[in-house]
C-alpha cells in the first residue's frame, strides 16, 4: 500500500537555525508529494509540492526535492523564523481516478527565539 | 474566491449519539473528500465524493456516511458514536482531475 513514514519526535531549534525534517515513501505507481503545516488551532494548509521524480518545490523559504532513488521528500528550511513553529506533515498521492492523500504522522517544530 | 468551509467549528456528543458534520467545497471544485485526525496524529482518509458518489474510502466502518450535494457541499456523518471518534476531521475540496486539495478549518469533536 501507501505509506509516509516522518521521523520520531518534535523538533526544537533557535531561530536562524537550519531545519530539516526528513520524510520517505512506500507507493505503488508514481505519487505526488506534498509538504502541508498546520497552525494551532487551524486546518492543513498546501506548503509545497512535487510531482515527478527530481522535482523541487519551494515555498516561503522551505524546500523538498522529490528522491525516486531513496523514495524520500526530505524538508528543508536555511533559516528558520518563531512564526515558523508549526506541525508538518509530508503527503503522498497517486492518482488513479482517486486523488487521496495518505499522510505521516506529523512533526512538531518549536522556534525558539 | 470563497475557501473550504466547515461548520459546526466544535461539537461534544455522548457515546451513541450520530452527528452530521459539513463541508461547503472552494468555488470550481467538485470533489470532497473527509479525513479524520486523531490527537498527535497525521490525517487518515475516510472517503471521497465526486458528482455526489462516493470516490473510494479508507479503512473506516459503515457508521462513517457522507453525501454529496448537487452545489459539491457535503456532509459527513457518523453513527453509534464512540469515544475513538474524538477528532478532528478535516474536509478538502479539488478538481478531481487535479492533485492538489485545500482544506477547511476542521470541525473539532468531543464524544463523552
């Protein structure tokens, strides 16, 4: 089946830090990857995606290259802000005819000023 | 451009109880689908519709029913509630054709 496997455990670091979350996937077909965070108290919202093998998305100064060779979409931030204090879950999709989303288990991440 | 809405915003039940939760999908998009997120856990995938049909469904019991309206809003309701039910659950509106889904604000359920 479809899997996202995140690493264990929230993730505390100084502001101007550099942050790394790492995510791999178990998929059958060719998925799309997704990086969504949610806010306390708020839903998921689309932080960046890839959706083919080599792709890199970027968003806000976050970004993820998508890995067919290690199967991984690894998060990346150069300098991380307090307002970057988030969860963040790393997707996958494969679309057949079907376009839901199988997510890991989320990662905490505290900016500490 | 309206965004995904979902309402009510909080419920507490009492184990038994059924509640209807709904979903109003973004201008354009004729596909929902609801996912439920327990405490400290990823989103997990209840079923989709699509021009008012159910699309797949995840690993959810029979309890778990949706409808979907001819406007794409939807509902999601649920049966026999138990206390497991306590969640979160997310609604996400897309263009079936497309890979990107945009989520509403949750509806945050307390069964008792």
């Amino acid at each position: 089946g479809n899997s996202v496997t995140q690493m264990e455990g929230p993730v505390t670091l100084s502001e101007e830090a550099f942050l790394t979350i790492n995510c791999t996937y178990t998929a059958t077909g060719y998925p799309s990857l997704f990086w969504y965070v949610q806010y306390p108290g708020e839903g998921l919202q689309l932080l960046l995606k890839a959706t083919k093998a080599d792709d890199k998305g970027s968003n806000k100064g976050f970004e993820a290259t998508y890995r067919k060779e290690t199967t991984s979409f690894h998060l990346e931030k150069g300098s991380v802000q307090v307002s970057d204090s988030a969860v963040y879950f790393c997707a996958l999709s494969v679309s057949y005819g079907n376009n839901r989303l199988a997510f890991g288990k989320g990662n905490q991440v505290v900016v500490i000023p | 451009e309206t965004g995904v809405t979902q309402s009510p915003t909080h419920l507490i039940k009492t184990r038994g109880q059924q509640v209807t939760l709904r979903c109003s999908s973004q201008s354009g998009h004729n596909t929902v689908s609801w996912y439920q997120q327990a405490l400290g856990q990823g989103p997990q995938f209840i079923f989709q519709y699509y021009r008012e049909e159910e699309n797949g469904r995840g690993n959810f019991p029979p309890r778990f029913s949706g409808l979907q309206f001819p406007n794409y809003s939807s509902e999601l309701n649920v049966n026999a509630l138990e206390l497991d039910d306590s969640a979160l659950y997310l609604c996400a509106s897309s263009a079936l054709a497309g890979n990107e889904q945009f989520f509403g604000p949750g509806t945050r359920l307390t069964v008792l």
